[in-house]
C-alpha cells in the first residue's frame, strides 16, 4: 500500500505530520493562489507539459514571480521524486498549489512565490467511463462573470462551491454554472461538452470557463478524429436539452457521460469512443 506521508514545499520533502503553514498565508488570507490538479499513472504525469503552460500564463496574468523550476519544468523531477517518496506506482492525483509569499494586505508587497505539491492513491491508474450516467442541474443563483480572471484556476472557488451546495440539495450529480449573460460556462470542476449531429460543442474561452487542460486533450483528440468542432460560439440551455449527448470532463476523472438533465435522456456512444483515445494518448511512452 501507498505510503503517502510526504509533502514537497519549495523544493524540500516533509512529512504530513510535522508540516505548516503560516496563518498569515496569502492563499488562506486571499486566495492569492493558483493550482495545477494532475493524474499520473505510476511517474508518468499526464499533460504535465500543458498543466505549465497554464500555470505558467495564470501567474502572469497575477503578476506573480514565476520560479525557475517552474519556468524550465525541472519540477517534475520533484514531483516525480515526491511520488517514488510517497511510494505511488499507479493511480495518483497531485496537486500543485503556487502562492504568493505573505506581507502585505490586498496589496502584496512583493510578487515571489511558494509552492506546495501534494498526492493522493487513486483506485484507478486509467481514465474510466463511469457506468452510471450522471443527472445535471443548472446553478443560476450565481452568475459567473467574465473577464481575465475567468478561466484562471485559482483558489477562489466560492461559485463552485455554491454550485455543490446546490446539486446536492436538489439531488444532482452535478450543476452547470451559466454567465451574466445566460450562457454555459462549465460544471463544478469540469467542462461540458454537447454532441448533436455528430458535431462537437464546447463554451469558447471567450463565455468565462476554466481552460481545462482535459478539454485541450478531446478538442485535440475530436480534431483527429475529424469531428466537426464549434469551441467559438456560446452554448444555451436550449441547445442542452437538443443534444445527443452530453459529457464533462476534468484532469482527474477523463470523461463523465450525461444521462439526463431535465426531462432530456442522452447516449454517450462518442464519450466511450473518446474515453478510448484519450487512454492511448496518455498511455506511459
């Protein structure tokens, strides 16, 4: 069994046990903070090239002081040390989590960084279509808004939470979190993606969603298949309710398939398909 007692901070390895952090602490102060959530199978982590380049761009656009390591990838050597460490072979999910260094109020006073990974064991070492297709609700209490902070990944997660709070007193699966103006953003932690007519659709960037780093994996696997893809127009609840399918997806889990949402049942014939190439694609080299 996993050991999974170690923690990576800045470069040095703790144990659980005797590690903390400062009250002062900006994340936990602010949510002056962005992170990075990855799948690995045994030391081989998934899209780890692409979680940098999002982070990467996410602490630019927050003005933070992109460390070395994080500038060149040398820290996947860390955590690649972290896992063997933490003696996780298979299944793992890692979280990385970059902080500003504390000082300051709302007003940092400097822009360097910490940096914080931490594993869990997953069950799963693959990507799993679940069998059990999930029921979705629609969360409009909140709406998200759209600007440069939109489709960051930061420690900010309110609405998403809100969001959980709300599917799970109205016995759903999951809610989808629209815009100010009334267009589909994404799931609690996930992207959605719509199949009608053996078309492929996704909200643009442009409508406020994260950039998942899952969603840049099926539009690269869709576009290889030669599916017709639409990522630049907005999506509405009416077209949910047309679709043939309907599936989120997230770095962790791959793909979800929809069943229903309102009185609408869908399929999931392309959500197994993808499940498919999305494993050989992140298949150990």
């Amino acid at each position: 069994m996993p050991v999974n007692s170690f923690i990576l901070f800045n470069g040095h390895y703790h144990r659980k046990e005797d590690f903390g952090l400062s009250y002062q602490n900006r994340a936990f102060c602010y949510g002056d903070a962005l992170f990075e959530t990855m799948h690995a199978n045994g030391t081989h982590i998934h899209f780890f090239a692409d979680h940098m380049i999002r982070l990467r761009l996410g602490m630019k656009t927050l003005g933070m002081k992109i460390p070395f390591n994080i500038e060149h990838d040398s820290i996947e050597k860390e955590i690649i040390k972290l896992l063997h460490k933490n003696k996780l072979y298979q299944g793992v999910r890692i979280r990385l989590t970059v902080f500003r260094n504390e000082g300051g109020k709302y007003t940092p006073r400097d822009n360097s960084v910490s940096y914080l990974a931490e594993t869990e064991y997953l069950e799963k070492e693959h990507y799993e279509l679940n069998r059990k297709g999930l029921i979705l609700g629609l969360y409009d209490q909140i709406k998200k808004p759209v600007n440069k902070l939109s489709n960051l990944k930061s420690a900010n997660a309110l609405i998403y939470i809100q969001a959980g709070l709300y599917a799970q007193q109205n016995n759903c699966d999951d809610c989808l979190i629209i815009n100010e103006q009334n267009h589909l953003t994404e799931g609690i932690s996930s992207n959605i993606f719509l199949i009608k007519d053996n078309t492929l659709y996704t909200p643009p960037l442009s409508d406020g969603p994260v950039a998942g780093i899952m969603r840049k994996q099926i539009l690269r696997i869709a576009d290889s298949l030669n599916f017709k893809i639409i990522n630049n127009q907005s999506c509405d609840e009416p077209q949910l309710l047309q679709a043939d399918e309907v599936f989120l997806t997230n770095s962790i889990s791959g793909i979800k398939w929809v069943v229903g949402y309102k009185h609408r049942r869908y399929f999931n014939h392309t959500a197994k398909l993808l499940t498919d190439e999305l494993n050989k694609l992140s298949a150990i080299p």
